[in-house]
C-alpha cells in the first residue's frame, strides 16, 4: 500500500490505528455480551469503555518483546484498564474472532467505498456515451477499419462491462462481511454462541455458518476476484483510450493541466499516460487476485500461512482497485473527443467501410454470394491499389450500389440506446 495509488478514504481503513480501534469495538461488543449473560461484570465492560484504543507504536514495541500482534494489542489496551477489569478482557475469545471478524468489518468498508467509485464510472460512462449516441466513428476488428459504428456505442459497452462487475462486487462483498466469535477451533466451547450474534449484529456481519477457527479463505478470495474482473473491464476501457490518442488517430485526448510534461527529452510529446497507469495497476490486481487463491486451503483447522499474505494483497488489492477506477472516471469525465477527427477517418479508406452493405444489397437482389463476394472484393482491392473510390471501382466491376454512408449501418442503432437508458435509470 503506497501513497501513490492510495486515495485517503480507502487507506485510512488499512491504518493500525483502524484496524486496533475496529479491534476495541469487537472486545467490547463481546464483553457487552457476556455481561448481559451474567459472565462477565458490567463494571469491567464500562472500563473497557473508558480505556484508549492503543497507539500502534505502543503494540509493536510490546511485539518486540512478545512476537504476538494480539496478544501485545490487548497488553496495550489493557494498560488503561483497572487490573479487576482487564482480566475480563478477551474473555472466551481466541485470537482470530477478533482479527477475522475485525477484517470482515474493514473489507465490507473497503467494498462499499469501491462499489461507490464504481458507481460514478459507471454513471460517467453512460452520461457520455449518450452525449456521442451520435457521433459517428469507425469500428475496427483486428486493429483495422471495419465499419461505422459511433463513440457512444463504445463507450456504452465498457459502461455494462462495469455494471456486470458491480453485480460481481456485490456478491463478493456479501460474502466477505462474515465474523466469526467461537473460541479456539470453532466449536463455542468456552463461549456462547449468543455473543457472536450480538457482536456481528452490531457489526453488521453474517456469521460463519461452521467455523474451523477462522474465516474460510475462499472469502477474500472471491472478493479479490471480483476487484481483478473490474480492474480489468478498467483496463479494457484504459486500452482503448490509449489506442484512440496514437499519433495516426488521436480521435480522443486525455485532459491536461498546466503542470503535465510529456517527456524529458522530447516537448512535443503528449503520452496517454493516465491510460496507461490504469492497465498497469490492472495487471497488480490480477497478481493479487492469484495469490488469494493461494491462501484458501490451511491446514486443519487453521493455520498461519496466509497471514502475512493478507497483509500485503487486501490493502494493495483494495487501495490499487479504489484508486484505479476513481481515475478511470476522472479520465472519461474529462476526455476531449474530437467528432470531426472520427468522421475523417470513418471515409479514410475511400468508401470500402462500406463493403458489407454492398455485398447485403446484392444478396438482397438475387445475385448469387460467391458471385456477389468477390466482385465486392475485387473492387475493395482495386480501391486498396489505386486509390480511387469504392464507388468507382465497384462501377468497373459492374456493380451500382445504393447511396454509401454510415447511416445505413445505424438504423437500428436506438435498440442499444433504450438498454443504455435503462442502466442511466438505476442511478436515479
């Protein structure tokens, strides 16, 4: 987790001093609990109250000595309670209903924050493709000229690309805001399982339906996932938007600020570069996304290996997905599309965008496909060698066809605006 491609809303979740605060809360929850359950004094639950969460250079300097997070968190905390309390403190508990409870808190928050930024790429996206509904470009397959299609209609497909993925996010959230308070491998034999359902209602989690201690892994596995799958639907869009600001095209420009600078050698130079930091971070979160699949299977019960793990993937996954589609919504947002640019080149190659509306005209008209296909392809070719326009070469091949121009290819274009219109609906 680098300040870099960390937005402060999302990396404050992933600080020590959350994570211990979100640990403060669980203790007490529990504690609260157990009071009401007779188990535990009241008078120890107000004092936990009234204790400080702990300073996170206070815990590691503890953890030096003791080589235990937990337990030098609750030495820590423990320091601020009256000894006839602390003793109460934990009480029950094993390490990981704190710490497994705790991170299905913080990664519910953390997908709320992320669903919320890709709401607004969502909503840009669509705002934008409806602003170009018309603006007619060229389709290209392969890398190459196909037929006419329009900015909108791109850009309306990576807006479903995105709400395909919130539907995944919310499926993966769901399945990550899970705790589990039921004692050393899970079976509540030191702690009713009336605490856990206190604890987690408060906190807005489900339960582990059968612990072995700790969460299942397949959790977070699934929510990394699902941050891949969107980092790269950001990625696809990021890809495109680079390939419409090279040199031969630039039918699209990322917006500029005072400060950019292209290059160091070169000032002429105006790089994609936002473009391309977004399908950079798309290739972290898929590392991320594999190495969570990783930790799924633990020995027994549990085991230890996939913590220091956890450490590194779920705060760079989540900080790294947050802030590439916050960006990815600022670029679409601000992006300069040059309509004239993408009508030249719509009529660039001389008319043969137009090849398969001549070849459907004569279908239509009886003539026989072999027949029809390669006279279409012998005018194509003649234009490609000569230069002169389809119109002409399809003339010299016998060939008379309709009116040329890309409204043939649009006529049933509004079919794909009225779904468009419909996923603008869902922000309303």
């Amino acid at each position: 987790m680098i300040p870099r491609y960390t937005l402060p809303e999302m990396g404050a979740l992933f600080t020590d001093r959350h994570r211990y605060a979100t640990w403060v809360r669980v203790e007490i929850l529990a504690s609260e609990a157990q009071a009401a359950l007779g188990h535990v004094p009241h008078e120890a639950v107000e004092d936990m109250r009234r204790a400080r969460v702990p300073d996170p250079e206070r815990v590691a300097e503890i953890e030096r000595e003791r080589d235990h997070e937990v337990l030098s968190f609750l030495a820590a905390y423990c320091e601020d309670i009256p000894e006839s309390s602390a003793r109460w403190v934990h009480h029950g508990m094993t390490s990981y209903d704190l710490v497994d409870t705790a991170l299905g808190h913080t990664l519910a928050g953390a997908a709320d924050l992320l669903t919320g930024a890709a709401r607004r790429l969502r909503r840009v996206l669509t705002e934008r493709a409806l602003e170009h509904w018309d603006t007619v470009t060229v389709g290209r397959t392969h890398g190459v000229h196909a037929e006419p299609t329009t900015f909108g209609h791109k850009l309306a497909g990576h807006a479903f690309a995105v709400d395909r993925s919130l539907a995944r996010l919310a499926a993966a959230r769901e399945a990550v805001a899970v705790g589990t308070v039921s004692g050393s491998v899970g079976t509540y034999a030191l702690i009713d399982p009336r605490v856990e359902e206190h604890v987690l209602s408060a906190l807005g989690l489900a339960a582990e339906p059968a612990p072995s201690q700790v969460v299942a892994r397949d959790r977070h596995a699934q929510l990394l996932q699902a941050v891949a799958v969107l980092g790269a639907c950001v990625e696809q869009l990021a890809l495109e938007m680079r390939l419409l600001q090279r040199t031969e095209v630039r039918e699209v420009e990322e917006r500029r600020t005072g400060a950019y600078q292209g290059s160091s050698a070169m000032p002429h130079k105006r790089n994609p570069t936002t473009s391309e930091r977004l399908c950079g971070l798309a290739r972290l979160l898929r590392g991320y996304a594999d190495t969570a699949l990783e930790n799924v299977a633990l020995w027994h019960e549990r085991d230890l290996a996939h913590q220091s793990v956890e450490r590194v993937i779920l705060p760079d996954s989540l900080c790294a997905g947050h802030f590439q589609v916050t960006r990815a919504a600022d670029l679409v947002a601000s992006l300069r599309v040059d309509a004239d640019r993408m009508r030249a080149h719509v009529d660039q190659t001389d008319g043969l965008v137009h090849s398969s509306a001549v070849l459907a005209d004569l279908l239509g008209g009886g003539m026989e496909r072999e027949r029809a296909y390669r006279g279409v392809q012998a005018a194509a070719n003649r234009t490609l060698a000569t230069g002169e326009h389809f119109g002409a070469s399809l003339a010299k091949e016998g060939i008379a066809p309709a009116r040329l121009g890309p409204e043939r290819f649009l006529v049933h274009h509004d079919v794909i605006r009225t779904r468009l219109e419909k996923l603008r609906e869902l922000e309303d």
